[in-house]
C-alpha cells in the first residue's frame, strides 16, 4: 500500500536522495542536508501549530511504499505566501505604442515585477521518483494535498497558487536566465536556482531590474519561453488545469515557467469531495482519493469505492493503512 502522510523527522535521508534526483529547476527541494532539515522543522511545527488564519505554515508530505519503508515522492504547500519576504512573479503585460499621424500601432508585451500574488497558498515541492511515476501515484501525490486543504481550509489563502518549472535543457540551461537575469548576476540559471531553494530569491529579486521589460529585447528563444513549462512538468501542468487551475500572465523571474492559480473553494477535488463514515467490507468500484479528516497523522491513499451506495466501504488494508477505526470519517475524492 502506497500511503501519503506528514513528513517525520526520521524522513531527512530519504528527502535528501529525492532531492538529490531531481535536477535543475526544483527550487523548493535543493539537495542542501541542512536546507531540508530546516524545512522538515517548519513542517513539523506548522502542523502542531494552532491557526485561525493562515501564516508562515509550511505542511510537508511524503509519498511512502509501506512495504519496503522508502520514500518514494513529496510535495507541500505553503499557508500564504509573501508574508514574510516579497513574492515576486513577472506579470505579463502589453504596452501600446500609437501615433495616429504616422499610422502606427504596435502592441509590445512587456514584463512588470509584481508582487500580486501574496497571500495565496502555494502548492510546491512535488517530486516523484521516475521509477514509481505508474498506477496513478502522480495523481495521488499532486492531488492529495487539495484533500487535505479541504479538511483544514482555515489553514490556507482563499486562492491557491502553483509555480510551474520552466523551460530549461539537459545541461541546466534557461534561455529566460540567459536572456535577462544573466546579464545582472554573473552565476549560471542551476546556481541561481540552487540560491533561491536555500531561501534567497527574495534578495535576488530585488536585485532585478525594477522597471518594465519590454520582451522584443530579449532573445527570441528567451521569448518563446514565456509561460512554457518544462517537458517533465507538462502532465502536472494538464491535471492542475483539470482541477480548475488556469494560466492567469503570471511567470517566475528565473526561468518565466508559467504560474497557474484557482480559488480553493472551487478546486475540482475541494469542491465535490465528500465525507464518508468508515465501514469495513469493501467492494470493487472505481478508483478514488481517500483521506483522513486529522491533521498531524493525517493520511491518504489510493483505493476502490462503490460509488452506487450512499455508505461506501473500505476494505481492511485501505483502514489499516489510514489507521481508520470504525465510525470515523473519511473524506473521498473521484480520481
């Protein structure tokens, strides 16, 4: 039984080969061993934490095969960005340039640093290993935590946000870093993005050029990068945008990969989720999402339900593996 759960401190190995595998672009998961214990601390404690609204929490979970005890993925979110630090996103504008007596009209796409987004909640960090990228695990991975967000919505901004890598080639090449960032900082894109997973990107930011960027300047590769997601990063990018998720000109400073966001209340997997009470019996159906309704031993997994009965049963290895009792609900999602 594949199980997410809450990070544990007896996890930092594990995340570190995660981190290890996961190559240039992941910003929130670098292979530091003392970056990642720090974000295993302020997972733990953001779950232990008592909140009204949300603040600088940061949940972290891990994808685990409970039969050989490996991690096999992670992904997280964070409470409400930008509270702490600017978020800073490019947003992609038009500029009109117009003179009537010289009969011209031209409409220049231009790029404003911007910090609109603050506030929202921001899905990061996912990562699953290549060798377990089958039977839906992605899904299970991507999705659960919009179970989770729908059993503690307190806990979160009311819009939810989530920063797609962007183009970048096998030799860690951004031709959007090359094209514009390079020319301020004398470092390569993977070492950028290095700085910015140890907690840096604010300070790089603001290092940026504060005024408007008119992208006919840039190159034209650097161009056709805007809002493109790397080629790893595509079927993430299809399953938000069947969550409701949408492209709204919002793209990362670093390598312009595209920023998609929907309101939490109608994220496809919040809103038609439902609870259920914990029966054993089990029957054959259709694969759903199921999770636990707590918060520090929350878990979720992957499993069948018989969705032509109002009190739908789970069978004994799905309760032992949410560590369900009797009576206690569940909450389930249609995958």
């Amino acid at each position: 039984m594949k199980i997410i759960r809450p990070i544990a401190e007896a996890d930092l190995d594990g995340l570190l080969h995660l981190a290890q595998t996961a190559g240039t672009g992941f910003t929130s998961l670098p292979p530091v061993r003392s970056v990642l214990q720090r974000k295993i601390e302020r997972s733990l404690a953001s779950f232990a934490s008592s909140v009204q609204a949300p603040g600088l929490e940061r949940y972290m979970f891990v994808l685990e095969d409970g039969e050989r005890a490996e991690l096999l993925g992670c992904c997280a979110i964070e409470a409400a960005c930008g509270l702490d630090e600017p978020f800073y996103n490019y947003r992609v504008g038009l500029t009109v340039h117009a003179s009537r007596r010289l009969q011209v009209y031209r409409r220049v796409p231009t790029l404003y640093l911007a910090n609109d987004l603050t506030g929202a909640a921001v899905l990061c960090s996912l990562f699953l290993r290549r060798d377990a990228r089958a039977a839906g695990l992605g899904q299970l991975l991507a999705r659960s935590r919009f179970l989770f967000m729908a059993a503690h919505p307190q806990r979160f901004g009311s819009k939810v946000v989530a920063e797609l890598r962007g183009i970048s080639d096998e030799h860690g090449r951004s031709p959007f870093w090359d094209g514009l960032g390079r020319h301020f900082f004398s470092i390569d894109y993977d070492d950028a993005e290095h700085a910015v997973g140890r907690g840096n990107k604010a300070m790089i930011a603001e290092l940026m050029p504060q005024h408007p960027i008119y992208t006919v300047l840039l190159p034209e590769d650097a161009q056709a990068a805007l809002g493109q997601v790397h080629p790893e990063t595509a079927p993430a990018l299809r399953l938000l945008e069947r969550e409701g998720f949408r492209y709204q000109g919002y793209v990362d400073i670093f390598d312009a990969g595209p920023a998609v966001e929907a309101p939490l209340a109608e994220i496809v997997s919040v809103k038609h989720s439902r609870l259920i009470s914990a029966r054993e019996g089990g029957a054959k159906g259709l694969p759903h999402l199921i999770a636990t309704e707590r918060l520090r031993d929350w878990r979720c997994v992957l499993g069948e339900l018989d969705e032509s009965t109002e009190a739908p049963r789970l069978d004994a290895g799905m309760l032992d593996a949410l560590q369900l009792r009797s009576g206690e609900l569940a909450r389930v999602a249609c995958l």
